[in-house]
C-alpha cells in the first residue's frame, strides 16, 4: 500500500469526499477469449482473445483501479484501508476487513468453458484460508444456440462421480440450458455449472479466486498436454442434490426495481429505465454497485456529485452516499448489486 495519500493539490484519500467510482478494466487474455469485451466496452483497438474484464476486483494481484475524479489512480485497497466504513459500510467493513467481498466480471465465452465448482466459506477457509465462491451470471447477450450447464439434471452419488469424469459421461448428468439476453442464473458455492461457447455474461461473485476443474473435455493444449483437473478436491464441494430449476425467473418491470437474487453474499436488482429513477440507501449499510448493461446514464448523488455510467462500465457508491438519482439518456438498464 503506497504511503503518499497527496491526490490533487491539498485533498488526500483521508478528508476527501467520496463521490461514485469508476475503474480501469483489467482485462484477461485467455485461449477461449473473444472481442465482443472490447466492443461492448468501446476500447480500442479491439483487442482479440479476451475472455475476461475485471470490472470491480479486490482479489491479490488484481487489485482495481480508479479511474475518475481526485482520486483516479488510486487503487480500491488503499481507499479500503483508509476510508473502510465510509466505502463499504460498518458491517461490510467488521466482517471483512480490508478485502472488497465482491468481484464484478464480464465473461466472453467463444469456447466451452471447463465443467467447475466452487468451495463454500467453511471449505475455502479450511483449505486455501480464503472466502468460498457464490457468483450470478447475467447474460448480456448470446449467439444463436448458446447455452450453460447448471446444476444436476439426475442423481448421482459422491462415489458413482468421478466414474463418470473417467469415462466421458459427467456432462450427461448436468441441466444444460439454451440461453438467451437476460437470463440469470443463481451459483451458490457447490453447484456444478459451465459457460458454453457464445455466452457473454455478467458476473458478480464472492472475492474468491479458488476453482476446481472436473472436466475439460479431453482438450489438449499446444504441447499435447490436458489441464489439471481436481477431481477429488471437488467430491467434498459438490451440492449432489437434483433440484427443480436453476434458472432465475423474473417479470420485467420498466422504471422499477426488479429483485434477481437475495442471499447471504449479496442482493442483485435489474433496474430498466426509460425516466428519472430515485434510489434510496438511507436503510442500508453497504456500498452499492452499477453495471450498466445497455444505454447510458447520469449518477447524481447526494453530496451533489454527478457522474456519467454507459454501457460495460461498472461503478462504485459508497455506503455514505444515502440516495441516488439516475437519470437515463433515452433508456439504459443497470444491474444494481450490493452486500447484505
């Protein structure tokens, strides 16, 4: 953590006012990657190959930056270290300290993504000292015959799997949904689940980067090698129960709040807009995020700060910020996520 808190001029990261945040992208390369993320995001020159955009990370070594205001430039830990309670809210703050709990992604998908599982809090603590990974997937768009794995589809046991792995039949057990823009779907720690070949999703997650890998389709990479897999690790974080759907059903609903997800971990909205919408955070004691997946926007809070948000980019309000103003340009949706 840098010990130079001289921003712009007089102001320092300790007596500044905190207004909403934007942050630089970190974008991953990876061999499955696209260039629908840069296109979405308008960065040029379009970059191929790119699986990922890190939009809001607290995870070590990929520590967000922001990009706006007397502050741009400062990195999302040392604002935490300085102004924890201010940024994240009391609890939020008492409960994780100085690690950001949430990991805000776009994924572009333009191959199969391995068959994975994430451990829970009790599992990622005892085994790695880390969170556990509960995410929601948002799919912003997808290509014709796009799909996921979600979830069981039928039973099996602990001791029947990795049989399954052996010999090529895993993916037969798993729900397989064709997708479409705006279907969302609901990861807690212990589900089974993979992005197909053609999704482009948000992802909002736990701070957590431990995955177990079961299965790679038997690819090889340039060397002839296969990745490694985690089998066995995975056998103790695997929900083995079938449930009834995996999917998030949800009724659209111009100009007002529409609930996705409510957990543990965090609770997501879809606010599609076409007018003024108010939020008020007066009750909540957390920082509230926005992704802006179509359109754009003007922020305005309650300490008189304005900020512009469009598409693919995320922003930060901070816990002290107690009501919002966002006011459309013609119609833009957001997903609207925060802790608690």
């Amino acid at each position: 953590m840098s010990n130079n808190n001289n921003i712009t001029g007089n102001t320092t990261i300790e007596e500044g006012t905190l207004y909403p945040f934007k942050f630089e992208p970190i974008l991953k390369p990876v061999i499955w990657g696209g260039s629908d993320i840069c296109r979405f995001k308008n960065i040029e020159p379009i970059q191929e190959g790119i699986g990922e955009s890190w939009e809001i990370s607290g995870v070590r070594g990929n520590i967000s930056r922001i990009s706006n205001g007397y502050l741009a430039g400062t990195l999302l830990e040392e604002l935490l270290h300085s102004r924890g309670e201010e940024l994240v809210g009391k609890e939020v703050y008492q409960k994780f300290g100085n690690t950001f709990p949430l990991l805000i992604k776009f994924i572009d998908a333009r191959d199969d993504l391995s068959i994975q599982v994430h451990p829970d809090d009790e599992l990622g603590k005892k085994r790695h000292n880390s969170f556990g990974k509960t995410e929601m997937w948002y799919v912003v768009k997808a290509a014709p015959g796009a799909y996921l794995y979600s979830g069981f589809k039928e039973s099996i046991t602990p001791e029947e799997y990795p049989e399954t792995v052996k010999n090529n039949t895993f993916t037969d057990k798993l729900m397989k949904y064709d997708v479409k823009a705006g279907d969302v779907f609901y990861l807690p720690a212990g589900r089974v689940h993979a992005i197909g070949t053609g999704c482009f999703i948000a992802e909002i997650q736990q701070t957590s980067d431990i995955t177990y890998r079961i299965y790679d389709y038997n690819r090889k990479d340039a060397a002839g090698n296969s990745r490694e897999l985690h089998t066995e690790l995975a056998k103790d974080a695997i929900d083995f129960k079938v449930y009834d759907s995996y999917k998030t059903e949800y009724e659209k609903n111009i100009n007002h709040p529409v609930k996705l997800v409510i957990s543990p971990y965090f609770t997501t909205h879809l606010l599609e807009m076409d007018s003024q919408m108010n939020r008020d955070y007066t009750a909540l004691d957390s920082f509230v995020i926005y992704i802006c997946m179509a359109g754009h926007c003007t922020v305005k809070d309650d300490k008189g700060n304005s900020e512009t948000l469009r598409q693919g980019e995320s922003m930060l309000i901070p816990a002290n910020t107690k009501s919002v103003m966002i006011i459309p340009d013609e119609f833009s949706k957001l997903l609207e996520t925060y802790v608690g």
